[in-house]
C-alpha cells in the first residue's frame, strides 16, 4: 500500500512539475513570438493548440490531486493520537 501512494505523490508531483514548467515556456513564447504587432494565424492556431491539449492535462492533475496522499506530512509526530477503527 505504501509502495503504491509514494509511487501516485511522485508521479503526480512530475506531472504538476513537467506542466509548471510548460506553462513558463508558453508564458516565454507569449512574451517574445506574440508581443509583437503581427504573427501568422498559423501559429496562433499552433498556441491555441497547445493550450488547449494542456488545459485537458492540468483538468487531470487537478483531479488527481484529490486521491494524493500528503506523504510529507508523515515526517512530522501527530498532534493528539487517532483512532485506529
């Protein structure tokens, strides 16, 4: 059980990385390639795209964030003791 919510948090935290990461490039591109007067409808569609292939990958991280457990927590002693049920 362990082995399986430590391997969901990391894959769930290099997903949330690899997207932060995509979203400084497009944030970079935004900046440079589209601050300028005119770019071809071609690469508006090609950033359009993009973003919308991302937005469908952010919605899956942001649902997935619900099942992840917060193994960092687990460092820490508890407050008062639980229950076991």
């Amino acid at each position: 059980m362990h082995l399986r919510l430590a391997s969901d948090y990391h894959q769930y935290y290099n997903e949330a990385r690899e997207c932060d990461q995509w979203l400084s490039n497009v944030y970079e591109k935004l900046n440079t390639t589209y601050s300028k007067q005119s770019f071809t409808i071609e690469e508006g569609e090609l950033l359009l795209r993009e973003c919308l292939r991302f937005g469908h990958v952010i919605n899956e991280i942001v649902n997935n964030s619900k099942s992840i457990v917060p193994l960092m927590r687990r460092k820490f002693p508890l407050p008062r003791p639980i229950k076991v049920q």
